[in-house]
C-alpha cells in the first residue's frame, strides 16, 4: 500500500486528490496539512468527507511527514513550493508538485512570468514534466515530478500528435481556450466573484499569461524544434473544465482522413484521451480524468478541440496518473 500525504490539502486540489486517494485500492492518506488557520478535522474543512475520513489536517511537521508517507503531493502554490521541496527530497520521499516551480527548465523564463528568484535550481534540472501520454518512460525513474498546468494539458494533448509528425507550422499556433471559475483557485480575484462571472465570459492574462511559456516548452520538446504559441484565455460561468480550440497551419497538404487516422494511432492505447468524431463538451468529461480532442479540417487549417476538468486532469487526477506510474501500478487506478 502507498502511503500519501497531501501538503496544502485545504485547497481546491487538496479536496480533489482526497476524493480520488479514498477511492483508491493500492494507496492510504496518511497525512494532510495546511497553513495552521486552515486546519482542523477533515470534516470540518471539507463537509463532503464527513464519515469518509478521519483524518486531521495539521500544520507541517516534515519529520512526522518522512515517518508516514512514501510520496508527496504537493499542492502549494506557485514561487511557494520550491521552498519546501528540497526537504521532501532529502528526506528520501518522491514528490508530484502542482505548482509550476518546476515545470520551466529556463530559470530567466520562470523569473520573468512569475517575478521571483528560482530559489532551487538543482531540483529544477532533474524534474520529470508529468504529461503521462507523452513523457511516461521518464515518470517512471523519477523522484520529482512537475505536474503539468491544466491549461497546457488540454493544449498540448490537442495537438501532440501533429507536432510529433512535423504536420504543422510550429511559428502560427494558436490557443483559445475557456476555464470555469475554479481555476482561479479557492481564494479567487475579483474578477472572479460570483456576481462578476455568472453570466459572463472575460479574456485575461492577455499575452502574459504564465502558461504561455510552458506550452512553448513542451510543444517544442515534442516537435524537436523551438515553437511559437499565441495563447489567450477565457473565464466562463460554469465551476469547472477547459475548453481548448487550437489553430494550426498545415506543414503541406493533409486530408481529413488521415488526420483522424494519426488521432486514432496516436491516442489508441491511451487509457484517458479519447479520439471524438465531433467537438466535445466540458460536460461530458467533469469529474473525471478523460481528455477528449476531436481534430479536424477547416478552411485549409487545422483546428482541434480539447476538453478536460481542470481539477482532475488538469491537477489532481494527473498527478494520481503519475503516482500510479511512479509506483508501477495499473495507471487507471482510482481514476476510473
């Protein structure tokens, strides 16, 4: 049995791994913790768990977290994590971390989308990308594990299959893609509000946004070559999920049919990214672990759509994809 603990575990993706963690044959919760002010009985933080576990939530004690647990999931934020990861890893644990702390391999890129000194450069370098469809030999070996972001998740399982067979322009891709409110996370701006996002929909980020950089990363560690993504996001009123529309311009000619054929071969053995044959719905894919895409032919352009739950694949499911991986067990596990 994996022993997990859950640093962070009072936020939104805290809440989520508990659910998928409880539901899980081969691993046990055995420690969660928060800031102190967000302590307290499981219970009591989350109502939803009331009779399901008994766990508490406590401050950190990294000595009692190396005595319980065999992997961590590292739900902090962003410019918090990297302060707390190299204690994780020297006391001989394995570590999936939510935050983007790790994702950026170019440390001048990481400072200037996230305006703060990377503070543990040596991690960094040895960090596995945790996209498992396309990066699953490497998690495998890994001791840190990057989680990837929930918008570049959607936008690089949309397109991983073009960029692998040099199908497209890699200097004109563009990203449109619409999250719900959770994303924004449990302590949300503004902006996002109840009265200000239902009946709404907004663009933010606009052209800073700090995903941006990562989808460049990865597209181009697929494609073999440097890649240029025009990224724009949206909020829309709904709680949860990402909808991504990606434009590409194709390298020469490729006809309907063999689009679908490179989808289908690609994805085939894929136990969570199903081929459509129609523009999905974040409706079908909210609470699972699922991506659906659904390529097509528009105008001479390709265009393919991606939907996934921004929480699950986009976060919490991913990273019990990664665990069940890093474990060697049967990547479906908890998540179907």
């Amino acid at each position: 049995m994996i022993r997990v603990a859950i640093i962070g575990a009072s936020g939104y993706t805290g809440a989520e791994s508990i659910k998928i963690l409880l539901g899980h044959s081969e691993a046990e919760l055995t420690y969660l913790t928060a800031i102190p002010e967000e302590c307290g009985a499981v219970e009591d933080v989350f109502p939803q768990f009331r009779g399901r576990c008994g766990l508490e939530i406590e401050p950190l004690d990294i000595d009692k977290l190396a005595e319980l647990a065999d992997v961590v999931l590292c739900c902090l934020p962003h410019k918090v994590s990297m302060g707390f990861v190299p204690k994780l890893l020297d006391a001989d644990l394995k570590v999936i971390d939510f935050s983007a702390d790790y994702r950026l391999k170019d440390v001048s890129v990481y400072e200037k989308f996230y305006a703060v000194k990377h503070t543990d450069r040596d991690n960094l370098a040895h960090a596995v990308y945790g996209l498992p469809e396309l990066f699953r030999d490497q998690i495998q070996d890994a001791k840190l594990i990057a989680n990837p972001g929930c918008f570049p998740t959607g936008a690089l399982l949309a397109i991983a299959p073009l960029l692998k067979e040099g199908l497209i322009e890699l200097d004109s891709i563009v990203v449109n893609a619409v999250t719900g409110s959770s994303g924004a996370g449990k302590n949300p701006s503004v902006k996002f509000h109840f009265p200000n996002m239902n009946e709404n929909l907004f663009a933010y980020g606009i052209g800073t946004h700090r995903h941006m950089p990562e989808m460049e990363q990865i597209a181009g560690e697929i494609a073999g070559l440097g890649v240029q993504v025009l990224f724009q996001p949206h909020a829309g009123a709904f709680d949860r999920g990402i909808y991504s529309t990606v434009y590409c311009s194709p390298e020469g000619r490729i006809g309907a049919e063999r689009l679908v054929q490179l989808y289908d071969d690609f994805y085939g053995d894929e136990p969570f990214v199903q081929v459509c044959n129609d523009a999905p719905a974040v409706k079908n894919i909210v609470g699972t672990n699922y991506c659906h895409v659904f390529p097509t032919l528009i105008k001479g352009r390709v265009v393919c759509f991606s939907v996934i739950d921004n929480l699950v694949k986009g976060a919490s499911g991913q990273a019990i994809q990664n665990m069940n991986i890093l474990f060697g067990l049967e990547e479906t596990l908890g998540l179907e």
